[in-house]
C-alpha cells in the first residue's frame, strides 16, 4: 500500500516588520494589550511588488531544495490561499511557470485559515490514489491587501507569509489521517463581504476588506478545536498521550493554549510562531511546522498534530508521522 510522507519543508516571510509600537501610531491600540489579547509582538508585510506568487516561490524552492529534489520531479502542486495574485490563472499555475515544471495538475484551494489543511488532505490522497508520487504543498498570503488598516479589531492580527511541504509516496506510513469540515451557516463571523460576482453597493466600500466578530469566532473556534482533537485521536484509535507535538493554526495565543490543554500537551510541546508573524491564514501552520523541523524540535517518527480554523467557516486537521 502507498502512502506519503514529510520529505521537506519551507519557510518565507517577508522583509518589511510592522511592530505594534508602530501600529499604535495608526490605530486606537496599545503594545500591551495587543500582547496580552494576542501574543502577537510583530508581523510581515509584502513590499508594493511583491505578490503571493512571490512569497510561495520563495517557500517552495526550500521544501524542494530540503526534500533533495528537483523541481522536475514534482508533479502535482497545490496552492492554498484566500489573496491570489489573480483572478486566473490560478496562483498555482503562476507558481508551475516559475519552477519551470510543465504538465502535472496545479491548482488552488481556497478554505482561508483552513487552507493548508485542506490542500494537505488532497495531496495526500492523490499519493494514496497512485496519481502523484511528490506533492508541493503551499500555504501562501498576502493578507494585507485585504486588511483595513484603520480597523483595529482585524488589523492587529494579520500579517503576509508563505509555507511549503513536500508530500512524497512511501511505503510507510506519514499521513496518518485528515479530517475536514465546514459550516456555512456561520459565514458572515469572518469574512470579506464583497468580491468578482458580489461587488460592493453604491454607497458602499468599493475594494474588500475582512470583517470579523472576534468574540463570536473565538468561541465557535475553541469548541471546533476542541471536537477535531477528540475526532482525529479516535480515527487513529490514540489517545492524547500518543501526541508528541501540536502544530496550531497560529491565529490567537488564547485560542492555542485552549487546544494545547485539550490535549494535555505542555507548553514546550505547541509550536508557537504567532509572535513573530501574527496570523497568516493558509500559511500560518506550514511556516510553523518549517520552523519547528528546522530547529530540530521535531524529529523523525515523532506524531504531529496540525490543526486550523477559519472564514467558511472551515476548520480541520492531519495527524502525521514525522
């Protein structure tokens, strides 16, 4: 039987740092309380030219490159992101043109926070169906041309970012399982309420923004969490104690702790990266999973729990062995 397996992972943030210090001279906020509520300290913010496509460039070369691949062995890319850089061809496609890879399916997904999850199921399961042998997965935003930056519920939290895996066939076992779901009864707690079919009314702003109800989505957010955690160890027939390491959606500090209590995981054992680039949607979790195999915190055939939430509303996870 065929399975797939974490052969490389990649990491890029871009250059430009947008601290709170600097926030509190365009917003009503504070350093503290951002902190406090958040855990966020800073986030990255793509330069005038510089788009998704670039930012999920910068992350595949590096899962390439640490999967001791070329680019001509890949053959199927997908790209999870809510910020495009246009409407078509897909950010995927941009992406294939860029490797010089030619050929293989390439295509977007789009589940918000949830992306990268979603985008990992799939690959998964195109290695498991025998139609691909070496996946790039990306997880790539740029969620601040979507931010309104006089909006201090929502502008505090975002940042741009890019995260990339490479799922490769094997014979043992690494993708444990994926579990996927979606409501959208609750669509309106987090979204961007206008777009290519849905413009915006006459008296109304013309370009999309997010628009979030925090406490609403915080709520919904730790009891999902809560319920896929419960879902993905009684798939594998585990308990908590089998977890070695959590690998969160990095939206909110509050929100991962909630999850980390979940399953009894101390706190050295939750790869947190919200610090340092607040919370970048589709990539939030593959950049912290690169972070976290880079630095050597997880090891081989150590289990993972990747976990996300987001606008949809989405959420999902994959247990896997590293």
């Amino acid at each position: 039987m065929t399975y797939s397996r974490l052969a490389g992972t990649g990491g890029y943030l871009p250059e430009k740092v947008l601290t709170n210090a600097e926030l509190e001279k365009m917003v009503d906020t504070t350093d503290a309380w951002i902190r406090e509520r958040t855990g966020i300290h800073k986030r990255h913010v793509a330069a005038d030219d510089e788009t998704t496509c670039d930012l999920a460039e910068h992350a595949a070369r590096r899962a390439i490159e640490a999967a001791a691949l070329n680019a001509g062995e890949i053959d199927l890319i997908i790209v999870a992101t809510t910020t495009p850089d246009q409407i078509f061809p897909s950010t995927a496609c941009l992406l294939q043109q860029r490797l010089d890879i030619h050929g293989c399916p390439a295509f977007d997904v789009q589940a918000v926070c949830t992306g990268f999850i979603y985008a990992l199921g799939i690959a998964d399961k195109f290695i498991r169906a025998g139609s691909a042998r070496n996946a790039l997965v990306i997880g790539a935003e740029t969620l601040s041309r979507i931010v309104d930056w006089t909006d201090r519920k929502t502008c505090v939290l975002f940042g741009d970012g890019a995260g990339a895996v490479v799922l490769q066939a094997s014979a043992t076992p690494g993708i444990l399982s994926t579990h996927l779901h979606a409501d959208g009864q609750y669509g309106a707690l987090l979204q961007v309420p206008t777009g290519v079919s849905k413009r915006a009314t006459e008296d109304g702003d013309s370009y999309p923004y997010m628009e979030m109800q925090g406490n609403e989505i915080f709520k919904i957010a730790v009891n999902t969490l809560g319920r896929i955690v419960d879902e993905t160890l009684a798939a594998n027939d585990m308990t908590q104690a089998d977890v070695d390491w959590l690998v969160p959606h990095q939206a909110n500090q509050r929100i991962i702790a909630a999850t980390a209590k979940k399953l009894k995981l101390p706190e050295d054992h939750v790869v947190m990266t919200v610090q340092e680039h607040g919370n970048t949607s589709a990539a939030s979790v593959p950049l912290a999973l690169d972070v976290a195999i880079r630095d050597g915190r997880i090891r081989r055939g150590e289990t993972v729990l990747l976990e996300a939430f987001g606008g949809g509303l989405t959420w999902g996870s994959a247990l896997l062995r590293y």
